[in-house]
C-alpha cells in the first residue's frame, strides 16, 4: 500500500501543465465542517468492502462524529496543490489496545497533503485525488496516519472555492486508528491580487549624440566643442563666472560687465571709486566728495577741512587764514599792558579805557579777527583766590568790549591764577609783571 501511494505521488508532480496559462493556486485559507466514521473503518477490516456496502452503513451520519478544521492550501503548479489541515473534533476515539472510554475527548489531527487535480483553476468543476501524511493527539496517545482519497473543487467566484473531500486515513503507529474523514469546506484567497507587471516594449538603439568634451552640450549646438564650458554660453568657458565667454571677455580672469566688455568699471584716477560713482574720474579724490579731491574754496592750498578761513587766502602754518599784520597784534598786545584794576578786585580802572576802546576799533574794522583774553596773578595771597581773581579780571575785559558792540562769539576769557608767572615772584617788579591780562588776536 505504501509504495502504490508513493508511486501515486510521484506521477502526480511529473504532471505537466500541458502548455496552459499559469493558473497556479495562490495562497489561500479555509473553513471546513467534517465527519469522521470509524464504525465503517472497522466493518472494512472486518467484513469486506462487499459487506459494508450491503448494509449501506457507510452513508449513516448518525455513526459519525462532527468536528471542525481550518487549512492553508497553496498550488504548486497548475494541477498539483498543496494542503496543510488542522482538525478537532470530540469523539471515543478507539486506540488499538486501549479500552473505550465512556466520555468523549479531543481529537487532534494535523496532516499535509497533495492534491492532484484533473483540470486547473481555470475551471469551474475539478476533481481531485489526495494524499500525504498526517499526525493525531487523542489524550495522551500520539499517533501517525497516511490519508489517501478523492474529492472536488468548485469555484464559487474568482479565487473562492468549495472544497468536497473524502480520505481513508491509514496509521502507521500503533496508537493511531483507521478511519474515514469526510468535509466540505470553503476556501479562498484574503490576499489582493499583484498588479500584472507592465508590458516591456523594446526600445529601438539609436546611437547617442555625441558630446566630445563632455560638458552636457551637444557637439552640433556646442560652439567650443572641444573645451568644456556652460549650457548658457552654448558651451563655451567662463573661467571669472561673469556670464562673459572667455572668448569675447577681454578681462577673463577678473568678473566685469559686458558694457566693459567683460572688464571691471574702471577707476581712471585709481583713487578707489568706480568712474560711474566718480564725480571726478581723473583726479584723485575721496568717497565724502564722490571721488572728487577735498575742496580748497579760497585756492590757498589748504583744503576746506582743515582751512580755518575758507573764505580767505591765507598760510598752511596759520590754518588757512591771513597772518595778522603784526603792527595790529602790537597794537593789542600794548593795550593788554595798560588794563588796570583796583587792588584785590576786577573792577576795571578808567584809565585801562582808551586803550580797551583801540582794541575795539581793530574789532570793528576786522570782523573775521577774534580775541582771547587771559588773566593772571602774582603768588601773594591763596592760589584758590588768585585763581578766582584771575578769571573775573580777564571776564571783566570780555565783558567791556562786548558792552562796546564786540559780539561775544568773538571772544573767550579764561584765569590761569599764579601758575602761569612770567617773572620772579620773589621782587615787587617781578610781581609787578606776574599781575596782568593778555590778549592774543587770530582770525580763526
């Protein structure tokens, strides 16, 4: 027996597809309610297969026991499937040399089968032989079987299936029973389907453009065809990135414009700004002046910036203004010497007047001129107080020639006390001379 199902099996896998469409099961799932009958079994050994078809007991459920199974089925191809089942059911399960037990348990059984069908899933209706191996748990007995038999697949719809199967499972170890296994089931497949894989249309071999220097532009739109160089300048260098092509840039190592032809904007005077911001593009000039050189209004030669008088020719030495006539300056230096006050005080005498009334004159008749008045002491007395006294003094004079027109913008006034001796305090001549007021006149 065991060797016709062995040959059985082999025949099976050498089936060819006979040439059809690859109709091969994918893998699938199913549900299966069945009968096992062992009493048939049993009359089969016993009896004959004539006596058990005589007394028609073969067909009577109420010899059998119910149970459940579920299963994986997968096709090999298109006429061979594979099948792996596990069922339950509670029953007296008659183990060979074992009494019978009054209360049923759980039957277990696993087994893997082939399935040799007629026709492929292409069909509606089509009949099968099985076979395979298969284990059983009945308790604490474990037991070995070989299933053999027939059934029928019906495809309800695309990929669902109605599964009818009848097999005579056939132990092989001692704890295991003859039996039939009668189900009905249904199968299907909860797996989409893989789009079919898109028709491959050979593509004809066309030689490719060619490209000799590699630069991504085509030799026929390249116009330097053997220089790598830009798609936006057909294919042409630009080692400065100024969007110029070397070959039309006349400054090709330095980015400039294409007004310039590729070269910066100039700088003629080289003074650092371009001739377009240059008010002034051949004389050196600063960036205050827009490119121009600082101006010099009066034409002395001491620019305005530094020229104290820019309205008046006048030395460098002197910032830019006229030099005093020096008869003026002795004028004012004469009537400095001839300010008096009164002992300890700034009030001014009259007789410093009409010398006071010449510096005023100057004052007037050179408006540009200006005075700075300066007042000192000798060392007799506290320096604080000399300090103080010395800048009423030199205030007292401000004081008179603004009282005379003088406006005060034009002088300043400052007290230096006895630190500024110009003679030896230590005679009465020397302090004579360390008591006095200055005026020194300037133009700016």
């Amino acid at each position: 027996m065991k060797k016709i199902l062995f040959l059985f099996f082999i025949i099976g896998l050498a089936i060819p597809s006979f040439g059809q469409k690859d109709y091969k099961k994918r893998s699938s799932f199913g549900i299966h309610f069945f009968m096992n009958d062992f009493r048939t079994a049993a009359n089969l050994r016993t009896a004959g297969l004539a006596s058990v078809l005589k007394s028609k007991e073969w067909h009577k459920t109420k010899y059998m026991t119910a149970g459940a199974a579920i299963s994986y089925i997968k096709g090999l191809n298109n006429n061979l499937d594979f099948a792996g089942t596990l069922s339950g059911s509670f029953v007296d399960y008659p183990v060979p040399g074992k009494p019978s037990r009054i209360n049923p348990s759980l039957l277990l059984e696993g087994a893997a089968t082939v399935n040799l069908k007629l026709f492929s899933d292409k069909y509606f209706f089509s009949p099968f032989l099985t076979a395979g191996v298969g284990a059983s748990k009945y308790r604490g007995y474990y037991g070995a079987f070989i299933p053999v038999g027939v059934g029928a697949q019906v495809r309800l719809i695309d990929e669902v299936y109605l599964m009818l199967n009848s097999q005579y499972r056939v132990p092989v170890s001692e704890n295991a029973a003859y039996h039939f296994y009668h189900s009905v089931g249904v199968a299907a497949n909860l797996f989409p389907k893989k789009a079919p894989e898109p028709e491959v249309i050979p593509v004809p071999v066309v030689e490719p453009p060619k490209d000799r220097d590699g630069d991504g532009v085509l030799d026929s739109l390249d116009k330097c065809p053997d220089v790598k160089g830009l798609a936006g300048l057909q294919g042409c260098p630009d080692r400065d990135g100024d969007g110029i092509a070397d070959a039309e840039d006349k400054c090709p190592d330095v980015k400039g414009l294409a007004r310039y032809q590729g070269c910066p904007i100039p700088d003629t005077d080289k003074d650092g700004i371009n001739d377009e911001e240059d008010k002034c593009p051949t004389v050196f000039g600063v960036a205050r002046y827009q490119g121009c050189p600082v101006p010099d209004t009066d034409g002395d030669g001491v620019n305005d910036e530094e020229d104290k008088c820019k309205t008046e020719k006048g030395p460098a030495d002197n910032y830019g203004c006229p030099v005093i006539d020096t008869k003026i300056i002795e004028r004012v230096n004469k009537a400095a010497q001839n300010v008096f006050f009164s002992t300890g005080s700034s009030k001014l005498l009259a007789k410093s007047f009409p010398k006071l009334n010449d510096v005023v004159t100057i004052l007037k008749e050179n408006p540009t001129y200006k005075v700075s008045i300066s007042g000192h002491t000798d060392n007799t007395g506290k320096a604080d107080k000399n300090q103080t006294l010395s800048e009423a003094r030199a205030a007292s004079v401000k004081a008179y020639l603004a009282s005379k027109g003088i406006d005060e913008s034009r002088l300043s006034s400052a007290g230096y006390g006895q630190d500024k001796p110009v003679a030896d305090n230590k005679t009465a001549a020397g302090r004579a001379k360390n008591r006095r007021v200055e005026m020194t006149l300037s133009n700016y």
